[in-house]
C-alpha cells in the first residue's frame, strides 16, 4: 500500500535550516521515517516553499511511515494541530482515466546527455573512468530549455499539457518564462521556481551540483497505466535529492 504525506517544517529552528538548505540530509531524515527499506517502488519526496514561513515537506512511501522524528527535531513539537498527514494514496491512482484533467505540481531536475563532459577539450585524452561512460548528465539551466525538457517527455508519461489558458506568470518569474517558438501555442504549465543546490556526498569529498525546476500546470491523461508509473516512480533523475515526485490536485474552475 502506498501513502502520501505532508509534514510541517518550522523553518525558524537550527535543524530545519540544515534540512531545508541541504537535500542530501533532507533525504536522511526521510529514509528513517520508514522501518524498511522499500525493494520494489521508491521513496519519493519534495519540499514545497511557496509560503517561506510554513514549508512543506511532501514524501511517498511504499508502506505506512513514520515522521515524529522529523516533529521533534524540525517542526512544532508542542503546539496543537496536525503536525503531519499520512493519506492512502490508492482513492487517487482509482480515479486517472484517459482524458481526465488534473492541476499537476512537479519539481524535477531536467537534464540532457552528452558525449563531451562539460569543460573538456576535444584534444584531451580520455580518462579510463571516462572511457566506460557514453554519455554524461548536463543540466539544463535556462527556463526554456527546462520546460522543453517537460514537453518532449510527457507522453512517455502517460499525459499531454493542454493548450495555455490565462494564468499570469508568478511573480518575480516573468522574465524567466519561456517563449514558444513562433507559430508554436504556449501550453497550460509555468515554472514558478528554479533553483541550484550544492553538497558534498557522505564519506566522501566528491560534490555534487543540483539543478532543479518546478513545473505547475494542467495535464490531460492519455495513458493512465504509464501515468500511474510516473506517479509511483518518480521523474527524470536525482529523485534522492527531492525530484521527481508528481503531485496532482482537482482542477479550480475559471475564474470570470
């Protein structure tokens, strides 16, 4: 069985700030919250921080979890309320159906292969770790090549992005939405935030760099079976790191 959680962060206290500027250890404190580790189907998680003051950290588990060790030590411990929410994530996969429509919410980090890594010379001779390797990751760093990214992959995943309707940009993005190439229609989805996060692995010195977007929009399902997948599975890379995780939510009627 599957379930969704959503966990209150406070961002004022010295834990929270380590968690919320570090995904390396923002996923150690989500792995403890589960008893064992999941063979089949993966943990997924993201951190959502529209309001900066309330946090949330969002996280799907392949059994029944654990977040009081994240309460005490990086939310509100003392006070009333809900602290967390563990729901059943089954009523929701039951409901996708081909061309039902859903608001979507995805923070991924969009990449693309290359045979060169980034800053070598064609004249170089090629290491032997480099020799074993075909390809290399290279992040996608500006928005419109992030949404392209989306765009070219949605139907491996089970849904299209319909045509835009008249949502604004949020604020302080508009100059980083992308334009549609001419003769091209904009689709209903936006990036709302881009960010760049730098850390060192565990036990050992190598950094690693991760660039992320987050995508909200509309989708339509065209394959709810590939839909579902993506939804338990995850998207594109770095899902240890807080990506990958596609959230969706009913659909608010226009506003006249």
């Amino acid at each position: 069985m599957t379930y969704l959680s959503r966990i209150r962060i406070n961002p004022l206290r010295a834990a929270s700030r380590t968690l919320l500027a570090n995904p390396r250890a923002l996923h150690g404190a989500v792995t403890a919250g589960i008893a064992e580790t999941p063979t089949a189907q993966r943990v997924l998680w993201r951190l959502d921080s529209d309001n900066p003051r309330r946090p949330q950290l969002l996280v799907l588990t392949p059994a029944r979890p654990d977040w009081n060790h994240i309460v005490e030590q990086a939310g509100w411990p003392d006070t009333d309320g809900e602290h967390y929410a563990i729901r059943d994530y089954a009523p929701l996969l039951t409901q996708l159906a081909t061309g039902r429509e859903f608001a979507f919410r995805l923070t991924a980090s969009p990449v693309q292969n290359t045979s060169t890594p980034a800053g070598s010379s064609p004249h170089r001779t090629k290491t032997a770790d480099e020799l074993r390797h075909r390809s290399y990751r290279v992040p996608h760093r500006t928005a419109a090549h992030q949404l392209g990214w989306l765009l070219e992959r949605t139907e491996r995943w089970g849904f299209e992005i319909p045509l835009a309707r008249t949502d604004p940009a949020a604020p302080g993005l508009e100059a980083d939405q992308p334009t549609p190439p001419d003769g091209e229609p904009a689709r209903d989805v936006r990036i709302t935030d881009r960010n760049r996060h730098t850390f060192t692995k565990p036990d050992s010195r190598t950094r690693v760099t991760l660039t992320t977007a987050t995508f909200e929009g509309r989708l339509r399902i065209t394959d709810p079976k590939l839909l579902e997948a993506a939804l338990l599975d995850g998207i594109g890379p770095s899902k240890a790191y807080g990506c990958g995780l596609l959230t969706l939510a009913p659909l608010r009627p226009l506003e006249h």
